[in-house]
C-alpha cells in the first residue's frame, strides 16, 4: 500500500506541475526535446485542443484522479471498508484506461509526445498493475459482486418466469454445451479463486476448496467438464439408479421464493447406471467426482431383498464400468420414491442389510451415506452406529430434503401450492446444522461429515463447518443467489478463517460442537 500511496502521490504531484503551468501559459521544459526533437516536443501536446475535455484541462482531471485515488488508498489504514478496496480497484483502471487513450492521442494523432503526460501514463500502469496483485481477493469479490448483480436484476426475473424443470433442464443442456467453449475458461478466470486456507485432504481426496454441487442437479452427469469453472471444489452426480427412470407425474420441481426453497419431486429421473457410467469412462475430471446411487423408483422392486440387490448392482456397473470418480454417496433417504414408498431403507435392519450387501463388492472409493433429517435424534443416532461398522463408509451427508411440511422456515401459503413433493434450501438448515453438531459429538473422527441444506453464504457454510462439518454441498442457494454464489462463499470462507486466526479449514472443523 505505501508504494501505491507514493506513486498516486507522484502522479498527483505530476498534475499539480502542469496545472500550474497551464494556467500561467507556460511550456514546461522538455530535455528529450534535446535527444529526440521530432518526438518530443512537450508544447505542441499541451496546447493542442486535445489538452481540455469538456472545458477541463486533463491536467486538472489528473489531480482530480491521483487525489482522490491517494485518499482512498491513505483510507485503507483508518477503514476496513471493502468498499474503498472496490473504489481502489475502478479507480485505477479508469486511470489506467485514460492513460492508454492519452497516449494513442500522443502518438497517433498530435504525432509527438509530453515527458511529463507519459509519466503520468507509466504512474497510472504501474498503479494498476500492482493493484491487480495486491488487491486480487478484492478484484475477484468485485466481479462476483457485477455478476450477482446481473443474475439478481436481469436474469433470475426472466428465468423464474419459466416452468423451474424446464430452466432447471434449459441450463444444464446449456451449461454442457458451454464447457465446450473458450467462453467458460473466461468466466472461470473471474471466478476461481485457489487459497491454501480452503484446500484439504480428507477421505483420502484432494479438495481445492470444501463447496460441492449437491445431488439432484446434475442427474444425467452432463455438468462434469463445467463446475470447476463455477469455482465447486467437487460435485455429485445423479442419484443415478440400475434401471432408469422417466421421473415421478408432474409437477417435479416448484419454487417458494419466500422461504427460500424448492419444491422437489423427481423421484430419481435419470437414465440408468448403464448409459450414465458409458457416458462418463473416458472423462477425465477436473474436480472430484461422486457417484450418488439409489434405488430405482420402480413398483416392480418390491422388498427390501430386491431393492438391496438393485442398489448393489448399480454400485457393481459402476465399479467395473472404470469411470473415475472419487467416490460414492449411498442414498436412502429420498423421501419422493412414488414407486417404492413403503421400502425404508434407513430402518436399522434395513440399512445393515444394505451396507453388508455393498461391504461385500469391496469397493476401494470412499462411500459416503446420504441421511434423512426428519428421522428424531433417536432414530439418526441408530442410524449412525450401523453405518459406523462399516469401514467402507468414510462419511455421511447431512442431509436430504426437508418433509416436514410445518417446519417454520416454510411459508405456508407457499406450501400450500402443492399437493406433492418435499423441500429444499433454508427449511432444511437448522435440522441438518442440529444432526451435524449430532453426528460430530457422537463419532468425532469417525465420520467426513459433508453438510447439505440450506447453505446460501460463506456464514451458513462456516456455521455447518464450526459444527463437524468438512465438506458442504449446496443446490438452492445457488438458484436463488446465482451460478457465482460458489465464489462468493469460497471467498468469504477466506476472511472467516482468517478472522478467526485459522490457517486451514480443517483447524475449523467442530470448534462450535
Ligand atoms: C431439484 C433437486 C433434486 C434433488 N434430487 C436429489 C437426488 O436425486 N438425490 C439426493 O441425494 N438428493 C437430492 N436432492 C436433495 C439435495 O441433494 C440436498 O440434499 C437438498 O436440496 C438440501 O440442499 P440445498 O438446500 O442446498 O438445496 C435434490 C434437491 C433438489 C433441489
């Protein structure tokens, strides 16, 4: 910052100088002119009519510039403000643009140049550049702040205009497409934010930053090659079954704005381990990949016995299949399986069923267990102690939709819209926050607990992340919030971490539980 302050101060001194002599109708001497007389020649520049713009001489515009650039950066010591930081950064390259515009005007119009205008043109370059690497946390906070500002005001009230399934189809189609183009690497640029404070080794993967894309959004597994330019440090894919499945009748997807949520009842539309795990054997992923499988939601599956063997050979495709996920995720808590409604899967019985089924294919991948959190403290913590035998299973998601329809985060009037379906998004925070200081205080170490439901900003992650969690994933907020959302919360996790003198996120892990 000091070196900043003493350029934007020679600048400002720079201006002052040929204010003064503008006024007093004087040519300030040039020495080049002594070198290079053809292009040097400090008079012709300053009395062309190209040395006042809209009646103020540019020396003037200078000071203007350079003091008001020199008091936000003095500001930064009395202030923490980011918006001073912001007003830095715009600044400088309205500073750093004029200069470049100045200096074609020099040379490629008047056809000669001022010593004294093209230090000031080097200032302001220097200037931006050196903001560019010192204010870089900044500068990205500031394009997420333009784009969520774009998503807020244009976007999201052209979308939610729409049917949600068929924006909700809409934009994973085209976000596919757009992995293809050099178009997602510039949006990338502006969104990925790499900090070793977010980075982790947990389950055995590699995590460049804890924000995964929760299942249910990239059901077909079409999203691989683009979240990564969104700034997700992993996502999950599916829930994919054995069989496909054309999806539960309409309606499948609702919004309810005032509380935050969405209406969920798709039932596990997707099209099949088969032609899921064909699609993705030759992909290389850029972000680590989980496989989330279910039970397919089909009336012919009609005892626990079936639905175990189903789960399981959905787990045996994939594993022969070569695909290079990461891991797995094991969901028995979809509450919309039509289908299958009267198999449940997480009684304790039930569940060991499960596990023992999968524990037998030995599969080398974490697996992680997707929990319900309607089930009473009780019922989960069962839960848990089955899934503890199993060393296979390295973590659980905490958790799936919310069903109660009376939880006090749901806005009745919303709910009241339909007649089927469960919900996701802020209604689900405080229940899956209450089971994750739960499952951490029960099984400490035992379990990665990765916290799901109702994460919206960098403070809901962190509250999940203080109470056990290592891993978030989120959908809803980012409907809401916008695709930069992930950026956002990543760099707001930055300042959290620092704020409370972690140098990791994993010294934050269960310091609230
Ligand atoms: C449209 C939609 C579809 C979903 N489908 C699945 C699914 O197939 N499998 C699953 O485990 N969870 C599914 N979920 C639940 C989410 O993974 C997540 O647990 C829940 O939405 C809470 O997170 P959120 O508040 O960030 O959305 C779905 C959620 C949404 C919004």
């Amino acid at each position: 910052m000091i070196l900043l302050i003493l350029l934007s101060l020679a600048g400002l001194a720079d201006s002052i100088y040929l204010t003064y002599e503008h006024f007093n109708e004087v040519i300030p001497p040039c020495t080049v002119n002594a070198f290079l007389p053809i292009l040097s020649d400090c008079g012709k520049v300053l009395t062309s009519p190209y040395s006042v713009m809209f009646g103020i001489p540019l020396a003037v515009a200078g000071i203007l510039h350079y003091g008001f650039l020199s008091s936000l950066l003095i500001a930064t010591f009395f202030s923490r403000r980011k918006v001073i930081k912001y007003m830095i950064i715009l600044q400088s390259i309205i500073g750093a643009v004029s200069s470049l515009y100045f200096m074609y005007i020099q040379f490629g119009v008047i056809g000669s140049f001022c010593i004294y205008c093209t230090l000031s043109a080097l200032v302001s370059f220097i200037i931006v550049s050196l903001v560019y690497i010192y204010l870089k946390r900044e500068r990205f906070q500031l394009h997420t702040l333009i784009y969520a500002f774009i998503y807020q005001n244009i976007l999201k009230p052209v979308l939610f205009l729409f049917d949600p399934e068929f924006i909700h189809n809409t934009m994973v189609s085209r976000g596919k497409l757009l992995a293809t183009t050099p178009l997602m690497k510039l949006v990338g640029s502006k969104l990925i934010f790499k900090d070793k404070s977010l980075r982790q080794k947990t389950a055995g993967i590699y995590f460049e930053n804890p924000i995964g894309l929760a299942a249910g959004f990239d059901y077909n597994a079409d999203l691989t090659q683009a979240l990564y330019y969104l700034d997700f440090g992993f996502q999950s894919v599916g829930t994919i079954t054995n069989s496909s499945y054309a999806g539960n009748p309409y309606p499948r997807l609702g919004r309810l704005p005032k509380s935050r949520s969405l209406m969920v009842n798709k039932g596990f539309k997707n099209k099949g381990a088969t032609a899921i795990s064909e699609k993705l054997k030759n992909l290389k992923f850029l972000i680590p990949v989980g496989v989330s499988i279910g039970v397919t939601n089909s009336s012919e599956i009609k005892t626990v016995d079936m639905a175990v063997k189903d789960i399981v050979s959905a787990f045996r495709i994939f594993e022969k299949s070569g695909v290079k996920n990461s891991y797995y995720e094991l969901n028995i808590s979809c509450p919309n399986l039509v289908n299958v409604k009267n198999l449940t899967l997480y009684s304790p019985k039930n569940l060991d069923a499960v596990l023992k089924a999968v524990g037998r294919l030995r599969i080398k991948k974490p697996v992680f267990v997707k929990m319900p959190i309607e089930k009473t403290n009780r019922e989960i913590s069962l839960m848990l102690s089955v899934i503890a035998k199993y060393k296979f299973v390295k973590g659980i998601i905490i958790g799936n939709l919310q069903k109660n329809k009376k939880d006090h985060n749901l806005v009745q009037s919303e709910v009241r819209k339909f007649k089927v379906g469960y919900f996701s998004g802020k209604p689900c925070e405080e229940r899956s926050n209450e089971l994750i200081g739960l499952a951490y205080k029960k099984h400490k170490d035992r379990f990665v607990i990765i916290g799901c439901g109702g994460v919206f900003t960098g403070k809901d992650a962190y509250k999940k992340i203080k109470l056990g969690a290592s891993l978030i994933q989120m959908i809803t907020g980012m409907i809401y919030e916008g695709p930069q959302v992930i950026s956002q919360i990543n760099l707001e996790l930055i300042e959290l971490l620092k704020r409370d003198n972690f140098k990791n996120i994993k010294e934050a892990v269960g310091t609230e539980s």
